[in-house]
C-alpha cells in the first residue's frame, strides 16, 4: 500500500497553526485569528493548502460555536416580526392580511394559516414553512 503524497505546505501550516478539536474561549479565539489573518489575503491570493487549512479551520470553529452558543428555534411570529423589522414594514403593509390579523400573530393570540404563509413566503422570498409551526 502505498501512501499518498503528503503537500509540503500544507504540511507546514499544519505546522505553525496546529489545528486541533476546540474547547476553550482561548482555542476558539486563536483559530479564529488565523481565519482572519487567511481571509485578509483575499480569497484569489490563497494558496490551495492556504484554501484547505481554512476550511479546516472554518469547521472546527463552526462546531465549537454550535455547540457553546447554541440557536433557539424562531417562532412563526418571532420570524415574521423580525422580516417587517428589516424590511422596515407595518401590518398594515402586509395586505392581503387585515393589519387586526397581522397584530393577532405578532401578539401570540393567532396562528398563521397555510394560505399565510404561503402568501408571507411570496411576499419576503422564504419558504413559507419559517412560518408554520411544524
């Protein structure tokens, strides 16, 4: 069996950077450093073991964070408020719904019917299953 050949530079940043499963602030803030100091060459720059390590990098960064700062679920109504407030729109402006219907969904007192959210979906290009309760 032979061994496949191993990327001279790759292997040296393998080297300076020594990648490694994160479990501290410390760790996380480091890696996260080379990531910036990577980027900050400019994605055309990048050598291809330059490319590789921050992927590397970028994956072992991406599952500490998921797992230190986990993400709560959005209810329909939390989605929808946060698209009128980056859209900068009123109930009011989300016809066909009444503006008494849409303030219902924001205050938790209705759902959101299918038919909502299919037309929500149109009118913000998401699916419309953000505002459903699946």
């Amino acid at each position: 069996m032979t061994m496949p050949a191993i990327d001279p530079a790759y292997d040296q940043l393998l080297h300076e950077i020594q990648p490694k499963a994160i479990h501290t602030k410390k760790e996380h803030t480091r890696l996260f450093c080379e990531i910036q100091r990577l980027m900050l060459k400019g994605e055309g720059n990048l050598t291809p073991a330059e490319t590789e390590m921050l992927e590397v990098l970028a994956t072992l960064v991406e599952d500490y964070e998921k797992k230190v700062y986990p993400r709560k679920n959005s209810t329909p109504a939390e989605m929808l408020a946060f698209l009128m407030q980056q859209n900068n729109l009123k109930a009011a402006d989300l016809l066909p719904l009444p503006s008494s219907r849409v303030s219902e969904i924001l205050s938790g007192k209705r759902k959101i019917s299918r038919q909502q959210a299919i037309d929500l979906g149109r009118r913000f290009h998401v699916s419309p299953a953000v505002f459903l309760e699946l």
